[in-house]
C-alpha cells in the first residue's frame, strides 16, 4: 500500500483542472494533429507525424501521473484542522533570519505543490521539517545546503489561500 501524499486544497484544484486540460483539450489536439500529419504521406519520414506521436505520448503519460498523484493524495483543509497555536501542514509562517533580519513567509505544502518563487514550500524541505510543531516567538535551527540559519517564528496563519 502506498502511503498518502498530504495535499491542499488548492493544490488538487489545480492538478484537476490541468487533468481536465489534458484530457479534454490537449489530447484532442494532438489527435488532430497526428490526423493531419498522416495526410502528408510516407510515416517514416514524417517528422510532424512523429513529433505529434512524442507529444502524445508525453501527454498520455502525464495523465496517468496525475491520475496516481490524485487517488494516493489526502487533501487536508487547513481551516477544519484543531492547530494550538503551531505550525502544520498548510502553515503559512512569518519568519524572520535572525542573521540578517529578513522577513520572510512561507506555505508549507505537498511536493507537488512546492514553488520556493511563490514561497510554498514542501514539507520535505528541510525548513519546513524543522518548524513543524513549533510556536509562535520559538526560535528555530534549520540546517541547509548553505549553512545554519536561525529564524524566529512572528506569525502562524492557517488560510485556505
């Protein structure tokens, strides 16, 4: 049995709607396309036919990720969970580097949903690993590829955004 993957709401609204996109959109496309490459002859030396065919193997194979990520994903509603005041998963925190006094706020998220250009990051990071459980005024220790860093937790929030 595989272990669930945690996910937020809106990161499986989002792996939906790029499902729905796939399957009812792109795969028609593509079908098209192969359709119209064959019109010009000779398979094996057709490259629009044959990048059609990598696209829509590409394609097919992304449903199918999406289609395993969904049915082995728990989606955990940030707003419904008893949190006492600590940071879990759908956190978002307000953290300052106490080195260098920058203010910084992260979401943590499932893997599929980590995007540290956003500030969602996933539960797997190592600063997400080591904030789980902690309070608000507690100082934290994370140790990452660049060295230690010291952060202050400010603020926990527990949005749905």
């Amino acid at each position: 049995m595989m272990n669930k993957i945690p996910m937020t709401i809106k990161g499986s609204k989002k792996l939906i709607k790029e499902l729905n996109q796939l399957k009812n959109v792109k795969r028609y496309e593509i079908i098209n396309d192969i359709m119209e490459a064959r019109k010009y002859g000779d398979l094996k030396e057709n490259a629009e036919y044959h990048a059609a065919r990598e696209e829509q193997s590409f394609c097919e194979k992304r449903i199918k990720e999406i289609e395993l990520k969904l049915s082995n994903c728990q989606i955990i509603d940030i707003t419904k969970i008893k949190n006492k005041g600590r940071v879990i998963f759908g956190s978002t925190v307000d953290l300052i580097n106490i080195t260098t006094n920058k203010i910084v706020s992260y979401k943590i998220v499932g893997d599929d949903e980590a995007n540290l250009k956003e500030y969602l990051i996933s539960i797997n990071a190592p600063i997400a690993r080591g904030l789980i459980g902690k309070k608000i005024n507690d100082t934290v220790l994370i140790k990452t590829p660049k060295g230690n860093i010291i952060f202050k937790i400010l603020k926990i929030q527990y949005l749905d955004k």
